[in-house]
C-alpha cells in the first residue's frame, strides 16, 4: 500500500498534489511519503510482534538523512554497507547499538570507525576480513562482536544482478568453510563470534527458498553449539519484494514472520531483519515532464526529463516501473505505445518499452512509481546534470530534504592545474 492517489483529477501524495510540489521544485524531483514509510516500518514491526527482533533498516536502499530520521522515530535500527552510511545512521539519530555493519570490503578506518561508535556487530563475508577485523580491534584494546555471513548456495532475487546467495557470487563465506571460519574466531583475540548471518538476494517474490536457506542455517547454528560456540543471534538478510506492478504479488511480511517463526522455534535466538525495499520502494515516486514526443518508424519515443543517471533500475536490472500522469485521464481516454527514454546520451537510458500509455504531449507531467528504493541513492551527475531534488511530504506539508546542486557546486571540488592557465 501507499499513499499516492487521485483525487480530483489530480496525483497527491497524502495531502499534497505532486504537480504543487513540481511547479516550486522543478523536475525531476523524487517525492517521498512519511505515512507510508511508517506504516511499512509498522507493518513489519507487528509482524514480528513478540519475538526479539531487531528491524535493521537497509540503508543503501534509500539513505536520505530525513527518511532515516523517520524511520529511526519508528524504533528502526540500520544495516549500513560503509562508513559514510553508518555515519549517516548516526546524524539521523539511529543508536549504534542498533546498527549492523555489513559488506565484502570493509577497509581498516571503516572497521576503527564502527568500532569506536560501539556498534552492535559487523557482518564478516571472509577469513581475510576476519583477520583485519581482529587486528584493528586489538590495536584498540576492544573486542568486535561478529556475525559469518554465509553463502547457502540458494538462487534468488528478481534478477541474476540482485541474486547474492549462490555459489559463485562474491558474497558470503562458502558453505563448506562456514565452520572453519567460526573455529578461526574462537583461536582468534579481538573478535567474538555472535551470530551467524545470511542474505541471499533481493526483489524475492516467494517464502520457499529464503526458508530453505533459512533452514541449512539453523542446522549450521545447532552445529556451532554443539562445538561449544556461544551463537545467540542469527541476522536473516533482507530481500522481500514488493510489487513493482499491479500483477505482482509478492508475500506480506506476516507470512514471512511465521515461516521465521517456525524455523527459529525453540532456539531462543534474537533475530535481526535488514529490510530496504519493503519499507521504502512503494514509498517514492519520481515525478518527471515530458519534453517531447518523437514519432519514428515502428515506435513512438516519448522523451522525459528524467534519465538514466537520475533512475538507474531500469538500465541496470531492466526493471518495471509503472507510470502515472499528474493529471487523471479518462478510462476511455486513447492509448498509445511509447518508448520512455530520457536526455542522457546512451541508448541504455530507456524506462520502458512498448509502453501502452494515455497519449501524451510535451509538457505533461508523469509519475514514476515504486521508485523510494535503489533510485536517489544510485543517481549520479552524468552528462554534467545535477543530482536529482528529494522532498519528504507529511500530511498536508513538504520540504526538500536535498536539493539540486548549482553547476558551482557540482565543479567546486575540481581544479584546473597552474601548468595549463
């Protein structure tokens, strides 16, 4: 669910028209919905109702200091993937105790950084990590609490790009050295071993194989314990999808707690979630102009201002996002194929093919849905554009929460050498 909807023949977002927000903004512009940024963070907290469950909120799906704060209000911790995203959770007011640091390439600061703020454990993907990792913290005098993350060579995610538990991929120690690593922890000062973690993709539109992953883990942790590991925590990833389009029907977030109730019965362990996209995707849209129409053999290219360096998904993932014009059209309004493309100069910066619209003429203003996650966080300034304007709407008032860069700024960190004045 979210709150984006007509009314009058127009597309608010809760109590504000999106073409309001567009006329003193300027587009593109991604908007933001607090109302469904907390009932999602709410849905999946009740969910879980009665388990000690950590909500670590996946950072890198949409890291904007104003959602962060938000969602931080609604008791989320936050999965962070580097430094600059745990000091972010940290500005936003999310306590370090409830962040978790994951990711393959955690450099030394990072590591002094996480364990200065007093984190609550980092994700380890390697023995080579684990051995860094130990010797930072003991170059500090502290001990790093640490989770395995491991691989269990389960194929998911909505596209080979997203899919990260198979064998094969670049994440998570392999199946067969998961022991091995947690008896390099015990022989090791300066690291202790708390959990054991598991993320296997993303956009996953069915229970099946996160519970089959789910299980070899739970047979992994009664293994350790057996061998005398004191596990308490197993930190379950991400990667529930939500429906990008109306044929979509991923599973709600209760049938994903019950199957984790079941798995985990009986074992006592404090459970730790590192949902992104659930909370955020549905919550976002990225309101774009039509610039022109341009009629061409076999197709129509409808030309938006919006690109590829502002939305990625597509270009990066093919992915789905459905469009929506600011302004209603009627249910027998004519409908016509298009291609959406934008201004950036690769023929990669296309949103959709063959797309069966209400007509569309220059000057029109659409909504591109489903885009809170993985859009403002994977934007760039290519082709010299600036980075995109984010605006957070709660009830009947907004504000930017980041706004567009003069060309000034966009330069001011580079320098043209004396040698060629």
């Amino acid at each position: 669910m979210h709150h984006f909807t007509y009314r009058d023949g127009r597309l608010f977002c809760e109590d504000v028209a999106l073409d309001t927000i567009a006329d003193a903004v300027g587009t593109p512009v991604y908007v933001y919905s607090s109302a469904t940024l907390k009932r999602h963070a709410r849905v999946i907290a009740e969910a879980f109702d009665g388990m000690s469950c950590l909500i670590a909120y996946s950072v890198k799906a949409n890291g904007n200091l104003a959602v962060l704060r938000t969602l931080a209000n609604e008791g989320c911790g936050a999965d962070v993937v580097s430094g600059g995203e745990l000091k972010r959770a940290r500005a936003a007011g999310i306590p370090a105790s409830r962040i978790v640091f994951s990711g393959v390439g955690k450099t030394r600061s990072e590591m002094r950084l996480g364990l200065e703020e007093g984190i609550h454990q980092f994700n380890i993907e390697s023995s080579a990590e684990l051995a860094v990792l130990a010797d930072v913290a003991k170059s500090m005098g502290k001990t790093a609490k640490v989770a395995v993350r491991v691989n269990p060579d389960v194929a998911a995610g909505g596209h080979p790009n997203i899919s990260t538990g198979k064998s094969g991929d670049k994440f998570g120690v392999p199946w067969s050295e998961a022991e091995l690593a947690y008896d390099q922890i015990a022989e090791t000062d300066g690291i202790e071993a708390v959990g054991v973690d598991v993320h296997i993709g993303s956009q996953i539109d069915e229970i099946a194989p996160m519970q089959a992953a789910f299980e070899r883990v739970i047979d992994l942790i009664k293994r350790l314990r057996d061998k005398g590991h004191a596990i308490s925590r197993v930190d379950l990833g991400g990667g529930l999808g939500i429906p990008y389009k109306s044929s979509d029907t991923p599973p709600p977030p209760s049938d994903y707690a019950n199957m984790i109730r079941e798995v985990t019965e009986g074992l006592g362990l404090d459970v730790i979630l590192e949902p992104g996209r659930v909370i955020a995707g549905n919550a976002g849209v990225l309101v774009t102009e039509a610039l022109f129409v341009k009629p061409a053999p076999q197709r129509n290219f409808l030309i938006i201002d919006a690109g590829m360096n502002d939305l990625m998904r597509p270009a990066l993932y093919q992915a789905h996002h459905d469009f929506m014009p600011l302004r209603e059209r009627p249910e027998d309004a004519e409908q016509v194929r298009y291609d959406i493309v934008g201004p950036i100069c690769e023929s990669t910066d296309k949103f959709a093919a063959e797309r069966l619209m209400p007509r569309i003429e220059g000057g029109d203003r659409l909504a591109i849905m489903s885009a809170g996650a993985y859009g403002a966080v994977l934007s760039s300034q290519y082709n010299a554009r600036p980075l995109v304007a984010e605006v957070l709407v709660d009830g009947d008032q907004y504000a930017v929460v980041r706004r567009r860069p003069e060309f000034e700024e966009m330069v001011a960190l580079e320098n043209i050498p004396d040698w060629l004045s």
